[in-house]
C-alpha cells in the first residue's frame, strides 16, 4: 500500500495512446498502487521501443478524478478489464502490478484467461503478499488523521500531500477506497492462472518478506520465479529507469524461455 505523486494530477492524463493497438509481440499492461494513477508508469514509456507499455487508469483519480472510486477488487477488476479494451485490441500481454496493483493484475489476468480475447504471457506481481495472505495492521475504519498515520506507517513513505489540508481532502476518498478493498480482499481458495507469474521484491522491503512474496507460487499451474531488485518497498518509484530494467529484463528471460519451449 503505497502513495505517490502520481496520484495528484486531475486533469493531465496518462500519456497512453487513445486508440486501441494491436502488438505484433508483447504488450506490457501495468497497475499501479494504492492512490496512484497511471502516469506512474509514464517514464517506462520512453526506455524501451520495443515493448509497449500501457498502463490502466481506475476511477478517481488524474484524468478520471471526478469518477467515483471502486470500492470493491470485484468492481476494480471489472473497470480495468473495460480499460484494457479500450488500450489494447488483442494479441500477447504480461501483466505488471505493484501493491494494491499485483492484487488487481492477479485478478485481471484470471479474467483474461476466461475470456480469451488475449494470450496471457506473464504475470509480474510487485511487492506484494500471495493473494491468500490476511493483513495483520489495517487501515478501514479509523479517523482520518488515524489513517493517514497508519498509511505512512505501512508504506514506509511519506508525502507532503498528507499534511495538506486541502490536497488531504481531495485525494483521501480514493486512497481510503483503494486501502479498503485491498484490506478486504481474499482470493478464491483454488484461484490460479496458468500463465507463469513472477515476484519482484525490493532486497529492502520491510513490508513484505521473501515468504509472504513466495506464496504466489500457488497461484499459477505453470511456473514461478522470485526476483530480488534493490531498494525498498517503493523501489518503483525511488529508480523508475532501474526498476524498469529488472523488469524488462525478466519479461526478455521469460519469453526466451517460453519461444525456446514452445
């Protein structure tokens, strides 16, 4: 559960194409964390020409500031599936998700594998606990000020938005919204997907252990891999160029993999 600038930004959009595209590869699709918008993932845009990067938008926030936050991964996940479609008309896509954003990306590729009008590749779930995992230090239902002090407790992060007065009012109904589901949030028991999934885990995370992150293995039927990335928790945001690497690095790995075996 993190917070970012990124989450501040009513009305500049994400710098995502509007019409659909179809991929001749690979289409990386990334969800972001708790309270952050899109154009988090906008300086990945311009590093690489040869992976295209779109990344989802929920409700609430940035350029969808005036919409009503989803309240529910259920109702998440179904806004998200509206937005792939509008981003990317068909063909091979991994999904990436940090935080909130793996929770979302896990149950977005379940739905993309039910469907079929995509071929999942991979699924890259950023720090994060498997899907299963019961979070112990909770956020829904204190104060506001008693939120905000747990938030920037369990991020390990703070941002001077918070001590806005103003600036608090206007982003705390979606970062409450965001904190809720995800609190609320328990995967199915047999939940699995069988694309292969990854774990990325910041070498010092203080939120997540290398246990919590291994879960995730019993979420897929193909197979799982566990990367160690430096930097902490928010890693994502501390190196956007560095973080990009690892993860670039590990969709090449898997899909040299997987064009070797197939």
């Amino acid at each position: 559960m993190n917070l970012d600038r990124h989450m501040l930004g009513p009305s500049a959009p994400p710098d995502d194409l509007e019409t659909p595209l179809v991929m001749n590869h690979v289409t990386l699709v990334c969800l972001p964390f708790a309270g952050a918008g899109a154009s988090v993932f906008s300086p990945w845009r311009r590093l690489r020409k040869d992976l295209d990067v779109r990344a989802l938008q929920l409700p609430g926030r940035e350029n969808l500031i005036d919409d009503k936050p989803c309240t529910t991964i259920s109702a998440a996940t179904n806004a998200l599936a509206d937005e792939l479609a509008g981003k990317v008309a068909g063909g091979d896509v991994v999904l990436f998700g940090h935080s909130l954003g793996a929770i979302l990306a896990f149950e977005l590729a379940r739905r993309i594998e039910a469907d079929g009008h995509y071929t999942l590749r991979q699924l890259l779930v950023s720090g994060s606990a498997d899907p299963w995992s019961v979070r112990v230090d909770r956020a829904t239902g204190l104060s506001d000020d008693e939120f905000v002090a747990q938030v920037r407790k369990l991020a390990g992060y703070d941002h001077p938005a918070l001590s806005d007065p103003e600036l608090r009012e206007l982003i705390l109904p979606t970062l409450r919204a965001d904190v809720e589901m995800h609190e609320a949030y328990r995967a199915e028991p047999a939940a699995r997907i069988s694309a292969p999934i990854t774990a990325v885990l910041g070498a010092e995370d203080a939120l997540v252990s290398a246990d919590q992150a291994s879960g995730w293995k019993d979420a897929t039927s193909s197979s799982f891999e566990l990367a160690s990335t430096p930097g902490g928790h928010m890693y994502l945001t501390e190196d956007p160029p560095a973080a990009f690497e690892v993860v670039g690095g590990l969709i090449d790995t898997a899909h040299g993999r997987q064009r070797r075996t197939g």
